[in-house]
C-alpha cells in the first residue's frame, strides 16, 4: 500500500538530492506494515466511527483524488464486504497510479525547467511564459506515456463500471433491510 | 489558511524516517524523526533536507511544532499513515492522549505556521473526514443539475429548437416541440452523467472539474447510472414518440459522446472533432423533428454549429493545458499548438461562409448583413488568438463565443425564409393584377 506514496513522495522530496532511490520491489516490504493506510484517521478513533463512509475534505495532496474510507457497519452481508473491498481495492489501486503519474510528472517538468535553464544560461525562467517550450515537454510526457495512459483507461473503466453490479445487489439488500424488516 | 500534512510512515533502513509533507500556500515540508516513548512514537520535526525546498516554517516555528501536543507528531503505531488538517482554529489538547515530558506551554502565537500570513493555528482535525451527507430534495436537485451540467445541455436544447424552428414549415405543433425539447435534454443529460461517471479520477486532476458530485462522493457511481439510465431511456421515448430519425440522431449522439468521445480524449487529438460532430447533432435533431428528413438546410445548421466547437473549444482548452497534461488528455492545446490555433482560425471563417451560404436557402439575405459584424468580429478574435495565444485572449474568444452562438441563432430565426408567404403575396398581385383588367 505504502509503495507507491512512498516512492513518488520519495521522488518530490529528493529528486534533486543524491539519496538513494527505493526499489518498488524492497518496498513491498511496507505493505505488510501499513494498515488503513488510506484511512486517514489516527488508531486512537473509536470504533463508532467506522461505521458510515467519510470522505477526505481535499484532494490529496499528490494524486488529487478524494479518499474514501469506507466504513465498515456492523450488520455487514457478505455482498456488502465484497463491495466494500472491491471499492477499497479499486480507490488503492487508482491512487497509487495517480500518485506515480503526478509525481513522475512534477518531477520531469522540474528536470526539463532546469535542462533549459541551463541551455539559457541563467536567464530568468517563468514557466506561464515559455510555452512553447513547456508545450514540447507535454508533448513528450504525453507521447512517452501513451501506453501506459491507455491501458490505465481500459484498466480503469474496466473496474469501474464491474463495481455496478454488485452495488446494485447492496442496494437491493439495504433497501430490503430498511423497508421490510420492520416487520 | 489551510495546511493539509500528510504523513507518510514508512520503512527504512533506520527504521526512524518519517515524512511530513505539508501542503500549503506557498508549499512547505518537513522532515520528522520518529522516536519512541513509552508506548507511543513521537515525531519530531526537523528542517526539510531538501535543496529546493521552500518551508516557511522557522527554527522557531519548528521548535514550538515540536513542543506541541498536536496529534500530528503523535503516532501510536508508527507504521500507520495518517492525514492530519490544519486550519485556522485553536489547537484543542487530546486529554487522553500521552503527554509529553515537556510542559504544555501552547499559545496561539505559537502555534502560528506562518507568521506572514493570516492567523493559521495548528489544529487536531482528526475528525474532519466528514461522512457523506445523506441527500435530501434540495441536494439531490443541486447534484442532478451539475450530473446533467445544466448550462450545457440548456444551450444544447437551445440549438435544437432552433432547428426546430428554422425547419418548421408547418403551424407550430406544441406537443411535438415539447417532446422534442425534453427528449433531447434528458439525453444530453445522460450523457454528461455517463461522461462524468467515466472520468472520475480524471476530474478531480483538473481545477475547473474537481468539484462535481462524483468526484467528491456525493452520490453513488451507481446512482449517477441509474440517473443517466432513466433519463436517457425517458429522453429517447420522447423521441421516439416525435419520430424515429429523430430518435435516432438522439441515440447515437448519446453513444458518440458518452463513449467514444469520452475515451479518445486520452487517445488521440481526433476527439475534438468527434466532440464537434456531438455540438452539431441537436439543431439536426431538432431540425428532423419538424420535416422528418435531413436535408441541405439542416446539414448547413449543423455546419455552423460544428465549426463554432473549434473557436469556443481551442480557446477554452488553451488556458488548461498544462492541468490536462498533467492528466494525460491529449487536445490539440497541449500537443500541436499551431494545430490549435490554426483550427480556431480556419472555422471562425467558415462560419462565415456557411452563414453565407444558408442566405441562399435557409433564410433571407438580412441574415447575411446583420451577422457579418458579428461573425466578423469572432474571427478577428480568432486572428488575435492565432497571433499571440495567451490567457487573455484565448479567454476574450471563449467568452465572446458564448455570445456569438446564441446571437447568431437569434438572428437566424429571426430572418427565417417562408416561401409560403412569398407564394401569398404573389397570388395576391395576381389577384389584383386580374381585378385590375377585369374592371378595365
């Protein structure tokens, strides 16, 4: 879980520093560590907030996604927890792309703002005025990571529109639940 | 002032090593050390290692940061990932939680991020991971009007009446026209909320997107469905009911839109096109809708109306391109900026000619000479853009061709060509014309 935070944080924190740079593979290590990570609440909450979804007041900070902690009730059908983990798995595996895809973004326009420094000789950069110049940095960013853009996309709707139906199954199950067993 | 920190616990090879990186205006970072009392670890914060970095935070300022009893450096199971807000209210001791050795010795000066900005206090917002608002008649019509994206689909329903009306030849029938309005807005608002449902993630990259319903989790992905779902099945029977080209053209611009524009904005630079063939559909519909048959005239509505997509778009897209590469969406703006600007241009002037074009069937020549200055001065802006694209005039065109759209239907409707009342007031001549010789 904390791979990908972690090496993208990494990579903000100390892209322009000699330290050593994480292999994912020596981070997996984390994952078995970390917890809840998404969820944003400290371990000393009490246990009545688990039980409604919250929602994160802002983006996150790298990936500009609003986290979900979903909430664990505690008349949970097993349809329920099936969804619940698929949302939860979903929500990862889309933040830890976004979390790369911004970071390794920030940090290659960073590199080509400084490249180009460079080739100006100290001249004074400010990057609304260049354009052109940022406009080839995109074009490249984009180009270079087409693929990976496109099978993100299927990935992604893929994923997205396969939680429906069981969402439609909870629906039924909560609906049942608040309407019949009143009874 | 807000500061959002965001820790990240993580292993390394000391095992000590935790970053704090505070999101603020302007940007600040940490470095906290974990260190470990009683049954609690302690972070403590240090200067950011960082050769760009830009903290604000002082010596001063890190030391009262590290005096505090604030929730952000306490981490009880130190492997655990914690958001923590700041925001401009008082720090509000935990009783329960650990205390540590050094006296409390809090103030609200001292707990002052940034002593150059307004009154910022650190805050244990622990609970500010607000759960989901439980939806009453009043958000429910707020979240539909943005799922729906009111303001477009109202311009859409506008073309499509006035397709209406410049194709009608008969007396106004106010059912079908009631149908055709309806139907086609509730398609158009399926379609924005399959869009919105699709593109998530991608919304919430961009600034002008982030705060629609979806993205925020206000409602339900599967809610947003079943709203598209209904309204769009409802909005293709009314459709259906007014006829089936009508129906037709209603169905695949949802199609179109909904999922083949929608997926090709991170495909290819193309989708601008399909999303100009999606603005040009309704004034046809509209126009099927009143002869049941797509001919030289509706072709020229939708001509007008698809080259009118470039200038309003490329302008539109101009100011965002740095947000959208970021995203991955690929538009002419970022890749092939002549592309974009040159396309403005070119169908700026076609507009021209098609309003030109439509004098000769569509509608009288007054058209033609009180569109001019407008259509004129779209392409001088247009000219402007090409010239020096930058934020203000790529803004100046946006916004003028919200006007001009709206301005050139108005006068189109108004100078609609009826050959009945031509035909009339030549059997009335003739009438008179015969009068005349028979009393002579």
């Amino acid at each position: 879980m904390l791979r990908s935070p972690n090496v993208a944080l990494n990579l903000l924190a100390k892209s322009l520093t000699a330290s050593t740079q994480w292999p994912i593979a020596g981070t997996a290590v984390l994952s078995v560590h970390c917890h809840r990570c998404l969820s944003g609440k400290p371990a000393t909450s009490d246990d009545s907030n688990d039980h409604v979804d919250r929602v994160s007041p802002t983006g996150h900070p790298v990936s500009n996604l609003r986290l979900i902690h979903f909430g664990r009730p505690a008349n949970e059908t097993p349809p329920e927890r099936e969804l619940r983990l698929k949302r939860s798995a979903l929500q990862k595996w889309n933040h830890e792309y976004w979390l790369k895809n911004n970071a390794d973004f920030q940090r290659q326009k960073s590199d080509y703002i400084e490249r180009e420094l460079k080739a100006l000789r100290g001249q004074e950069f400010k990057s609304s005025l260049s354009y052109d110049e940022l406009s080839l940095f995109y074009k490249s960013f984009l180009d270079s990571n087409h693929k990976k853009h496109m099978n993100y996309n299927l990935e992604w709707y893929r994923r997205h529109t396969s939680l429906l139906w069981p969402a439609f199954r909870v629906l039924l199950i909560r609906l049942r639940r608040k309407f019949w067993t009143r009874n | 002032m807000a500061v959002y920190a965001h820790i990240n616990t993580c292993l390394t090879s000391d095992k000590n090593y935790s970053e704090i990186v505070c999101k603020s205006q302007p940007k600040a970072s940490l470095h906290a050390i974990h260190y470990e009392t009683n049954d609690c670890v302690r972070l403590m914060a240090t200067n950011a290692k960082r050769e760009d970095n830009h903290h604000l935070l002082s010596t001063q300022q890190i030391h009262q940061l590290n005096a505090s009893n604030n929730l952000l450096l306490f981490s009880p199971k130190w492997d655990q990932m914690y958001d923590v807000f700041y925001n401009s209210q008082q720090i509000s001791p935990q009783p329960d939680h650990p205390v540590d050795d050094k006296p409390n010795h809090r103030t609200d000066d001292e707990m002052k991020v940034n002593a150059d900005h307004k009154d910022t206090h650190l805050l244990d917002t622990s609970h500010e991971w607000k759960p989901i608002d439980k939806l009453n008649a009043q958000t429910l019509v707020k979240y539909y009007t943005q799922l729906a994206k009111l303001r477009l689909t109202g311009l859409v329903v506008l073309t499509t009446l006035s397709g209406y009306y410049m194709g009608l030849q008969t007396p106004i029938d106010p059912l079908i026209l009631t149908a055709t309005l309806v139907g086609t807005g509730l398609t158009s608002g399926s379609a924005t909320a399959i869009n919105q449902y699709l593109e998530i993630p991608f919304d919430s990259q961009m600034k002008r997107t982030q705060n629609r319903p979806l993205v925020l989790g206000r409602i339900s992905g599967l809610h947003a469905m079943g709203f598209a779902g209904v309204s769009g099945l409802t909005g293709l029977a009314l459709l259906s009911y007014v006829n089936p080209l009508t129906a037709v053209l209603g169905a695949s611009n949802l199609i179109l839109y909904s999922f083949i524009y929608t997926p090709m904005k991170r495909a290819h630079i193309a989708n601008t096109w399909v999303g100009a063939v999606v603005g040009a559909i309704p004034p046809i519909m509209g126009f099927t809708a009143a002869t049941n048959c797509i001919d030289m005239s509706a072709v020229l509505m939708g001509l007008v109306l698809y080259s009118w997509q470039f200038p309003h778009f490329n302008a539109l897209s101009w100011n965002m391109r740095h947000e959208y590469a970021r995203a991955g969406f690929r538009m002419m703006s970022v890749t092939e900026p002549k592309l974009c600007i040159n396309t403005a241009l070119r169908h700026s002037c076609l507009i021209l000619l098609y309003s030109t074009i439509m004098c000769t069937t569509l509608t009288t020549w007054t058209f033609g000479i009180d569109s001019l200055p407008i259509n004129l001065y779209l392409i001088y802006l247009s000219y402007k853009f090409r010239a020096n694209p930058d934020a203000k005039s790529s803004r100046k065109l946006f916004f003028y061709s919200l006007i001009h759209l709206p301005a050139i239907i108005l006068l189109m409707c108004i100078s609609k060509r009826r050959p009945q009342s031509s035909a009339n007031n030549v059997n009335t001549v003739n009438d008179s014309k015969q009068s005349v010789a028979g009393n002579s």
